[in-house]
C-alpha cells in the first residue's frame, strides 16, 4: 500500500471522468476534479497534485494551452502530465508538443483500460 497521492482530472466528459474517480479511489489515490481547462490550472497551481490526467479536447481552455500555462510555473514544470485524447497525433504533433510543453506520456483513450492507466500513473509515480 502507498502512502495516497493526489492526481489532478482534467476532463470535460462527466461519464468517464467519474470513472476514473471511482477507480483511482479503489486503487487508493485522492482525486481531484476539473472539467475544462481553466479550472483544471486553477486547482493544479492551488493544490500541486502528485500526477495531471490531461484531456486535450475541452470547453473553455483545451488541453495543450492548459499544459503551458501549468509548465510555465515553477512547480508546474516538473509535475507529471499524463495526455489523455480521443486524438491520434502524428508523430510530428507529438515530436513538437514533447519539445515544447513536455508531457510525460500521451494516451489514446480507446487503446487504454482504466487498469492500464493507473499501472502507467504508478509506473511514473515509481509506487
């Protein structure tokens, strides 16, 4: 058992937000909620979260703006951001956003189970 560590949500879908919620809880994280981008830099920069799960298609801020405007703080520069996207990038997109906002893995959504998600967290969290 490890001692909890907080991961920051950041996800506009409800359904699968809460599922990563109830599992990340079963698997004995505290979570932290946002549904848009703008909330998601609000409670990153407040609460320093452990690990970010970042979507990138989102209202109000989309995922790589809210990536940059966490790695521009001091804090922010070192936090673990996992990308979770419905997208497959090129890998020119991937090449250039690693370069310039330097996430720590991306994730297509549909090739993931949510036990592969929290084995990859725990992997980037060395538990």
């Amino acid at each position: 058992m490890h001692k909890e560590k907080t991961i920051l949500i950041v996800e506009d879908e409800k359904s699968l937000r809460g599922a990563l919620v109830d599992f990340l809880h079963l698997k004995n994280f505290s979570t932290l909620e946002a549904k848009n981008g703008r909330e998601g830099v609000l409670l990153a920069l407040s609460k320093h979260p452990e690990l970010i799960l970042l979507d990138l298609i989102m209202p109000e801020m989309d995922g790589l703006t809210t990536l940059k405007k966490i790695r521009e703080d001091v804090w922010g520069e070192k936090v673990p951001i996992i990308i979770l996207t419905n997208l497959s990038a090129t890998k020119e997109q991937l090449s250039d956003d690693k370069v310039t906002s330097k996430p720590s893995h991306y994730l297509i959504k549909s090739n993931w189970k949510l036990t592969d998600i929290v084995k990859k967290i725990e992997s980037i969290l060395e538990i």
